[in-house]
C-alpha cells in the first residue's frame, strides 16, 4: 500500500482548514446580517445595571441582544464596591440618566442585574422620571439576603463587597426594607440552581446561590418567572434574554416559552 507524503497531507490539510473557515465566515456573516436588522430603530433607550462586584462586560451579551432589537442601549460600568447605594443611585445612575432624559418621546427602559435593581429602585423612589419605560430586574434581593446577614460582619466581605454589600441584608436598616412596594412596570426574573452548597443551606427555599427565590420579589411588580439559572450566569442565559426583550415590548412575560424550557 503506498503512503501519503508529508507535503501532500500538509496540503490536504491547508484546503480543508480553507473550506471550513470559508463555511463558517458565510455563516457568521450571515447571522450578524440578521441580527442586526431583526428589529425596528425604536429610539427608547435601555440602560444596563450589572451587579456587585462586577464590570458591564457581564452585560454585554443582553447589550448585543437588545442593540440588534433596535434600542439605544447604554451600559453602565460602575464601582458598585466604592459608594453605598445611595450615592450611587443619586450621583452615578442620575448622570447617565441625564444623558439620554433629553430626548422628545424616548422611552428610558432598565434592565438590571443583583445590586443593579435595588440601585433603580432607590433612584425611582426618590426622583420622578416622566419619561420611564420598563424595568426588567435579574436576580434582585429585592428582600435582601440572608448571605449578607451571616457574612456581613466577616473582614473578607467588608473588604470585597464595600458599603453596598454591607446594604443588602434583610433587617430592618436594609435598603431593600426600606424601598416600599414599586409602582413601576417591572417584571423580576430569578434563577433557581446554585452551584453553592453552603450557601444554599443558609438561604431559605429555592435559591439562585445568592438570592431566595422569594427575596427577589417585590409587591406590586408587574410579572415574575423563575429560570434555571445561577445568579452568577442568569444574564448570558440566551432564554433570559428572550424573557428580557417580551417583557420590554409586551409587558409581561412569555410563561407559556418558559414551561418548555
């Protein structure tokens, strides 16, 4: 039997490499044509809140969703582990807020991660905003948690969570406690797996490995859907962001997509 030489085989190799990526470029091109024209220009904006101790890079797959829907979106990088909550509602949310508020007949839409909710709800508290749209929170401690009421004392959390963190609790000098009912459009999403063992036995019922499933609701939400999710991941979850964007245009959400998940 004659073997196949080195160059031919190297050759071999470089055309299928060549055919494979050429199949994929198509491809790739094709969906982001797609994706990019899949909705109207709208012109309501839609400002992202990512959560504690994170960046806005962990919004960003909602950011390209919400983007090639049509809506203006700004996606807000803050130090969420630098100020409380009060400072960042009033100062940091409030200028970017400024920065859109101007525009005749625009909707201003938020779509919030963890911390990022209570944020808005301090802010829609206290300030009046004529032009609000929707609000869609992820994985809020819209009751607090417990998480914080075990750890908040530790040097650990203190050093890693700033003051925000040491906000979120469930007593009575919480934020959260505080806020009231929303009287506001919101539809909360949360998750129900957590990959945390040890937190899950401190925190009560189905919970996300950060938030009980019911600390995240609040009275007089709109809607609410539980997810399989983490509360690390429930923001790059592609079905979320499917829940994200109906509620946004309809004001509820699909619960009908969510039982055949």
């Amino acid at each position: 039997m004659r073997l196949i030489g080195y160059p031919a085989l190297k050759e071999a190799a470089k055309t299928a490499f060549l055919i494979i990526f050429s199949l994929l470029f198509v491809s790739t091109q094709s969906f982001e044509h797609s994706h990019q024209n899949s909705g109207i220009d709208k012109g309501d904006y839609v400002i992202l809140l990512h959560g504690l101790t994170r960046s806005n890079r962990s919004m960003k797959k909602i950011e390209e969703s919400l983007s090639g829907y049509g809506y203006r979106v700004i996606n807000v990088d803050y130090p969420s582990t630098e100020h409380p909550i009060e400072y960042l509602a009033n100062n940091v949310l409030s200028d970017v807020i400024a920065r859109c508020s101007t525009s005749s007949g625009s909707k201003i839409n938020f779509v919030t991660h963890s911390l990022g909710g209570i944020i808005v709800r301090y802010y829609l508290k206290h300030h009046k905003l004529t032009n609000l749209g929707r609000v869609v929170m992820l994985s809020p401690p819209n009751k607090g948690s417990e998480l914080v009421d075990n750890l908040k004392d530790s040097y650990f959390f203190k050093k890693r969570h700033g003051p925000a963190g040491q906000q979120l609790g469930t007593d009575e000098r919480s934020v959260p406690h505080n806020l009231g009912p929303v009287d506001f459009d919101l539809g909360v999403i949360t998750g129900n797996i957590s990959f945390n063992l040890i937190s899950s036995v401190i925190l009560p019922g189905p919970d996300d490995g950060v938030v009980s499933v019911e600390s995240a609701k609040v009275e007089g939400m709109t809607d609410f859907i539980v997810m399989p999710s983490s509360h690390t991941f429930i923001m790059m979850s592609k079905n979320v962001i499917k829940q994200i964007i109906h509620f946004l245009e309809n004001g509820e959400f699909d619960h009908s997509e969510s039982r055949r998940i």
